[in-house]
C-alpha cells in the first residue's frame, strides 16, 4: 500500500510515489495506493499533469499503469474535503475511507510506505 499526501506543490515527492507504484504494479505486487491530502486533486479527469521533471516519466503514464494493475482510492474526507464527488473521478478510482484504509493495512502481508 501507498498512501500519497503530496500533490502538485511537491512534484519530485509526487512523481517517486507513482515511480514506485507503477512498478509495484508492473511486477504482479498487490496494490492499492490512496490518494490523501494534495493528492486528491489527481482522482479528476485534468487532475494529473505532466510535471515536466526531467528523467522521469510522465505522470499521467505512471497512473495509468497503476490504475490498469492496482487499485486506487481516495480519502472519503479529503474528497468532500474539496468537494469532490464519485461523480467527479476518473474510472478506476474509489472513494472510501478509514475503515477500509485499516481493513486494507491489517490484511496479512501488507505494508505501508507514506509519501
């Protein structure tokens, strides 16, 4: 599991947390990464720009693949937070919240890394 809390305001830490979760997800790991906090911005449709960092791929590829072989959620408080529906989000993506954040962290073999 990844949980992001970084958004746009910190595009290195961001682009890693994706780098990470596409390739977790391109070698068969199980995965469900979470959307927290600045991050929530990327579950719209023009939520997820190319941040242009050199040597690193493009954002909008990385979670593409990580939606394509993983699951992706967003915090249920961080969405009404900014007022962000199930209506709003791109396909692929879940809203839902602690309880489902623990159940997932709780399952046998998992782990966390916080970005």
């Amino acid at each position: 599991m990844l949980k992001v809390t970084v958004g746009r305001d910190e595009p290195e830490r961001l682009n890693q947390a994706f780098t990470v979760a596409a390739a977790a997800a391109a070698s068969g790991v199980p995965l469900s990464v979470w959307l927290t906090g600045e991050s929530a911005w990327l579950a719209l449709p023009d939520g997820c720009p190319d941040l242009g960092l050199p040597h690193a791929t493009p954002l909008p590829d990385l979670l593409a693949a990580v939606l394509r072989d993983g699951a992706v959620t967003l915090c249920t408080q961080c969405a009404a937070r900014r007022e962000i529906t199930a209506d709003d989000v791109i396909d692929g993506v879940r809203i839902a919240g602690a309880a489902t954040f623990l159940a997932e962290i709780m399952a046998e073999g998992a782990q966390a890394i916080v970005y």
